[in-house]
C-alpha cells in the first residue's frame, strides 16, 4: 500500500505500527522481546516502535495476563477472579454481573503462528498483517475519522467502534471478525496511557480500512478547504 498522499497530509511523524501473526521472526529485524517470566506492558515498548524496532510475542511469554488472555487465549485466572479484579478491585464495571456479560462476550485472538509481532510496518509482510494503528494527536484522528466515512455507506456497519478494553485488545481482538472496513479508537485504556504522550490517541484499522484510507486521493477532502484551514490554524502543520 502507498501512504505517501495520506501521511503527508497527516504531518505524522510517528510510524505506522503494525500487528503480525507470522511463523518467523527475521524479516522483523531488529527485535525486542518482554522479560521472560516478568510482568511487562507492550505498550512500555513504544520507545521502542520509534526506533523502528518490533516487539516479539509468544504464548509462553506475553508480559500481562491481560494479553495472555486476549491475545492468546491464555487465561491465567478463574473466570470468577477476573469478574472480581476487574469489577470490584479496579472499578471497570457498576456489578460483576455487567462485567461479566462483557467478559463473556469479547472475543478472544487465537493466533494461527507461533509469533505475534508488534512494530513498524514491513511490505514484504503484507500478508501476515493483521492490524495497522495510527498513532495520532486529535487533529489528525479528525482527519482519520473523516476517511473512515469517506467509502461508507450509509446502509454498512458502522465504519469505526470505541469499545470498552485493554490498550492491547484495542489494538487486536476488537477487529477480530470484521468482515468489511473497520477502525477502533484506543489507546483509551488508563492503565496503559502512561507509557503515551498526553496527546497521543491510537486509531487502529483492518486491513480493508487501510487500503480504503491508502486510496484517498486529490478528489477527497485531504486537498480541499477544510484540512488546509485546520493546518492554518495550526501553524501550517497538523503535527
């Protein structure tokens, strides 16, 4: 996909990062991997994603029982713990009933390789990848948002979700099933919003979302009035 046209009226300087559920690791040089057998967030690797380095994910070695779960379908705790921590000791739910009708709901990432690799995008991988998240000042998720409607019709699911759950679930899980073009606004996690700048949200999108958003071009709204007073505004930049 070219993202030339897009980020450059997006102003991002921050790379576009990439899920990969691959059976190698090599083409994703140069790696880093979670501590083995210690409690680590992904997102404290972000640093890292900068660098242009990719985080290296395994079923035996995915740093939280959060993304053990979500993305492993590794669940580390009973069901009945889980609705207790979630709902009574960090105060996500109103009752363990609601948590648990969510709980039960979500679907859980069951990866066809041995490797989940998270960081900067890799063309010759294209085929492994199963998410791309933006990470974005809210200037440019208005931009985003705007070109998630841009092919929509009105008659479609809706184009883009803000579902409630972990930073790494946000990232995944929540677009597992989506058959047509889909986005989820993230990084709205708490627990995981340190490891960003203030100003960062995450707008991960489905492979069908990115290449809709790949084809905007001269005709959309990225060369029209709108975005180029916004820019004005800003200084000349949106970044």
């Amino acid at each position: 996909m070219n993202t030339d046209f897009l980020l450059s009226k997006l102003d991002l300087s921050v790379p576009l990062i990439g899920i990969y559920d691959a059976p190698h690791t090599e083409p994703f040089n140069p790696l880093v991997s979670l501590p083995p057998g210690q409690r680590a967030c992904l997102f404290e690797y972000y640093p890292n994603w900068l660098n242009e380095e990719t985080l290296v994910i395994t079923k035996d070695n995915y740093g939280c029982g959060g993304c053990g779960t979500w993305w492993f379908d590794q669940q580390t705790r009973s069901r009945e713990n889980y609705l207790d921590f979630l709902a009574n000791k960090e105060g996500l739910k109103a009752s363990e009933e609601l948590m648990g009708s969510w709980f039960d709901a979500v679907t859980r990432y069951r990866p066809e390789y041995e490797f989940i690799l998270v960081g900067p995008l890799k063309g010759d991988q294209y085929k492994y990848l199963k998410t791309i998240t933006f990470y974005v000042n809210p200037d440019q998720l208005s931009v985003l948002l705007t070109g998630a409607q841009y092919f929509h019709h009105f008659n479609d699911p809706a184009p883009v979700s803000v579902d409630f759950g972990s930073g790494c679930m946000e990232m995944l899980n929540l677009l597992e099933g989506k058959t047509g073009p889909h986005a989820v606004v993230g990084a709205t996690d708490m627990a995981m919003r340190n490891n960003l700048p203030p100003d960062r949200l995450a707008f991960t999108v489905n492979k069908k979302m990115f290449e809709d958003l790949c084809r905007l071009d001269e005709k959309s709204f990225l060369a029209r009035p709108f975005i180029k007073m916004l820019k004005y505004a800003r200084g000349g930049k949106l970044e």
